[in-house]
C-alpha cells in the first residue's frame, strides 16, 4: 500500500545539533532559513512532531504568505495539519499552539488518550509500525509529511527506512551538548541497511549557512 512521503526539514549546527546544550525551545536558524521552511511547508498536506517538542515550544510554524520579509507578515489561509504523536496527557489550552488558526490531530498508542482532555480535532492510534500508521493518514488524503522533530522521532522514521527526502540547513555554529539528529547508540540498527543519498539543491544563504535538500536513491538495499 502507498503511504505518504516522508521529507525530515531540520536545521542543525556545524556539529549536527539540533538544539542547544540546555535543552528547551531552540531557534537555529535566520530568516532566511525560515523563508525556506516557509516554502517547505506549504508543499505538505501535514508536519509531525512530537509531543516532547510541542511542550518545549508550545506552538508550530505557521505559513506566510508571499510577503515574508515584511515586517508586517501576513499568515496564510492554508496550513497543513500538524500531527503531534506522543502519549503525553499533559497539553495546556493555555500554549499558543491551541490558539493557531491550523487543524490538529494527534497519533498516540494510549488506548485511553481519548479519556484524556486533549486538544486536538483528531485522535488516531498508533498500531504495529509507523509503516502502518502512515498507510492509514494515506487513506484519508494525507499524500505529503513534513517530519520536524524531535530526535527520537525522526531515530524512529529512520529505523523503518521511511524517509524520503532530507532538507537541512548547517548554520555555522558550533553548540555541543547532546542534541544530535538522531540519539547516540552504539548498537543502532538504522545503520544495518544500505542508504544512498543524492543533492537535488544546494543554496548558500547570505548569512553564510548552507541548505541542502537530499533525495533518497531508490532500490540501494
């Protein structure tokens, strides 16, 4: 069965992190990385991220519409649906992200989630595999994936081989800590399989970070 493509949008430092040392909200990337996520995200029906990730920013990206480095920036109309996934019960009305002119589904493997006073505009269970819960968002429309986050999240996507295609932005910075793509594991199964990338773009941005979009080469098992 078809399931939605899978693009990983990340921006990372020079030495591959993705936050900062302390943890929390992290803001990596300029303007100019953020007009490409921009345009990333209105080529998406959904973004997924997890539920780690919306408690430390409490919000998601919205949409701009063309007008992007004015400083009055307009929001679009159309937004893609962004997903949490996790088993978290502890969602505030309070965050912003609850306040967002956006549609919002969640993905969990609580059986019981819907007990729960969540949010969202639709619950969904996650069953057997990722494989498996993307072939049913397939089924209801959902053709397109933008993955954001966080690490644990996109180890797992990597572990079933379901990402397509990789848009990252190396801002030059050099943070340590922790925070890698992916977490650190010295038996980590995602290397047990063959995978081959090729560029489709590489942009220099003005504030000398670098964006490189990926695409994965088919049939390398």
């Amino acid at each position: 069965m078809k399931r939605p493509k899978i693009i990983l949008v990340i921006a990372s430092s020079l030495d591959g992190r993705i936050a900062f040392p302390q943890g929390g909200e992290s803001h990596l990337g300029s303007e100019y990385d953020k007009e490409l996520l921009n345009k990333s995200l209105a080529e998406v029906d959904a973004t997924l991220f997890g539920s780690g990730t919306l408690k430390e920013h409490q919000s998601t990206y919205l949409i701009k519409k063309k007008s992007f480095f004015k400083k009055n920036k307009t929001i679009s109309e159309n937004q893609p649906i962004s997903i949490v996934t996790g088993n978290s019960k502890n969602y505030s009305k309070s965050w912003r992200y609850f306040k967002q002119p956006i549609k919002r589904w969640l993905i969990s493997s609580d059986i019981n989630i819907n007990d729960s006073k969540v949010n969202f505009d639709k619950t969904f269970f996650y069953e057997k595999s990722w494989l498996h819960t993307l072939n049913n968002l397939n089924k209801i429309g959902i053709k397109r994936i933008a993955l954001l986050g966080g690490a644990k999240l996109i180890e797992s996507f990597f572990k079933e081989d379901l990402i397509d295609e990789i848009k990252v932005t190396i801002c030059p910075k050099i943070i340590g800590g922790k925070y890698t793509w992916i977490p650190f594991n010295e038996k980590h199964k995602i290397f047990n399989f063959k995978n081959k990338w090729e560029i489709k773009m590489v942009k220099v941005l003005k504030t000398s970070e670098i964006f490189i979009h990926y695409k994965k080469i088919k049939n390398n098992k």
